[in-house]
C-alpha cells in the first residue's frame, strides 16, 4: 500500500510540473502575439486513480482442460476403464501407458487400481507394453467372417460377432444379400443368429425333430394362424379379420368379367371369299 501511495505522489509532482511548465510556455507566447489561453489539463485526483477498478482475470483454455482431466482423473475406476475401451475399439490400435493418457486423459501408469482392472479386463489385450481391444472372434473382414460362420453349422449368436471390427454388421448383411448366410432368431433368446448357407457344410437333422416338425398341426382358419404368429412376436402378411369385415359391407370389388367377343354372323351382304366351301355357308341369315 506505501508504494502505491508513493507512486501516486511522484505522479502528482509530475503532474504539477508539466502545468508549471505549460503556464510559461503559454505566458511567452502571449506577450509576442495574441492567442487565445490554452486551458490547463486536468488533473485526475489521486482518490480517483486508487478507486478504479482491476480487470477481471478471466481462465485460459489451458486452465479448462487441466479442470477437465483433473475431473476425468478423479471419477470412477469404471468410467476412466469405460473410456480406455472405447479409445480401443474405435481405433482399433494398440497403445502404450502414455499414449492412452495423451488420448483420452487417464492415467494409467499413475493410478494402480486403473492399470490392474484394465489389465484384467476380458475386452483388452495387455502384452507387458501396450493395450488393444480384444474381440471374442478374431476376424478382420468379410471372408475371414464367411469362414467362421461356416464353421458352426449350427449356427453362431450375431451378439458375438458384434465388435469383431467395425463395420461388421455391414458385412453380415451384405453375406446374407449374397444367400451365402441366413440370419435367423432364435424363438427362446430372441437373438438373432447366424447360419452358413453352404451346401459343401453337411447339416444334419434328428429324426425327432422331424417328427416333431411333422407332428404340428396347423390351425384351419387364418386367424387362428395369424394369432399364434402375433404370439411368437411375428407380423403376419395379411389381416384376414379386416378383409373379412370389407367382404362383409361390400367393398372388396370383384374383378371385371371380360366381355365377350360378339361373334360375327355371315349375311347375304357378305363378301363371300370362300364360294367352294358351300358347307360354310348353310346357315346364312336372310
């Protein structure tokens, strides 16, 4: 506070002798010629000058992102794990201790309880020095995809194949637009499931469950059938109920009968063409 009043002082002084200075300046001006007075500047109180207000210290970007991974650093062991795995199945890269906190700000290399449950985690793959996502099935595109489905005739869960890589869920749509595989659900899991279409896979069926394909009998109106379809989560491509009901007022319209071809008799008026065939023209009208 004394410097301040100090530096205020001096000001003061300086202040003082510029005026003093302008006033003989002004007072030798006027006696060679006539000029109109300048006015003498205006002195700001002292008073004045300690009131004044600092400006306000406003917070770099820096500062908001040392806030942001201060606040991702200190959250749960779970979400700092969650974020890891996402960096990892995105990229689908392998990274170091450092490279994962330049990424996405955790520390594994800092925080022992991060680093153990990553390393134990069964989606993450940990080789002494880096980390990558670890998939349940090891395929990186569309053949190698075709070739494992192949290998389980019985059928292997889409749920499983999932986070194989990244866009493959394309790739098991595009098999089945090619009929090399069908995608099914399953009735009791309500999953689908993925099975080869390939005639070289040998399938083979249990004669009870042929029987017990054979023994079901199916409803004999279609709207018993299309209940049990409802009941089992399927939409039914028709809705014999309503065609009914239209049938009933109505407004099912019938085809149009085509109109017969008028047959066209042979008068006396008739260019007779064929006059050595008189058989033809026995019933002529008169």
């Amino acid at each position: 506070m004394g410097s301040l009043q100090e530096s205020l002082n001096r000001f003061k002084k300086q202040q003082e002798k510029c005026q003093s200075t302008l006033k003989s300046i002004a007072g030798s001006k006027t006696s060679s010629r006539p000029t109109t007075t300048t006015p003498a500047p205006r002195v700001v109180p002292a008073s004045t000058l300690a009131k004044s207000p600092l400006p306000a210290v406003k917070f770099s970007n820096d500062t908001e992102r040392l806030q942001h991974i201060n606040t991702i650093r200190k959250g749960p062991v779970g979400s700092q794990i969650k974020r890891v795995i996402d960096l990892l199945f995105e990229s689908r890269q392998s990274f170091t201790a450092e490279q994962i906190n330049e990424a996405c700000y955790v520390d594994v290399k800092g925080n022992k309880a991060v680093f153990e449950s990553l390393a134990k985690n069964p989606k993450v793959t940990y080789d002494g020095k880096r980390f990558s996502y670890k998939s349940k099935h090891n395929v990186r595109d569309q053949k190698e995809l075709l070739r494992l489905v192949r290998t389980f005739p019985e059928g292997i869960a889409v749920a499983d194949l999932k986070d194989a890589y990244p866009n493959v869920m394309e790739d098991l749509q595009a098999l089945k637009a090619g009929r090399q595989i069908w995608l099914l659900s399953n009735f009791d899991s309500q999953e689908d499931i993925a099975y080869p279409n390939d005639p070289r896979v040998p399938i083979k069926v249990d004669d009870e469950l042929k029987q017990l394909f054979r023994s079901i009998e199916l409803p004999r109106d279609m709207l018993d059938i299309e209940r049990d379809l409802q009941k089992n989560g399927m939409k039914p491509a028709t809705n014999t109920a309503k065609r009914r009901v239209m049938a009933q007022n109505g407004n099912i319209l019938n085809k149009p009968k085509q109109k017969k071809k008028k047959k066209t008799e042979i008068s006396k008026r008739t260019k007779l063409t064929n006059a050595h065939l008189p058989e033809l023209f026995r019933n002529l009208n008169g």
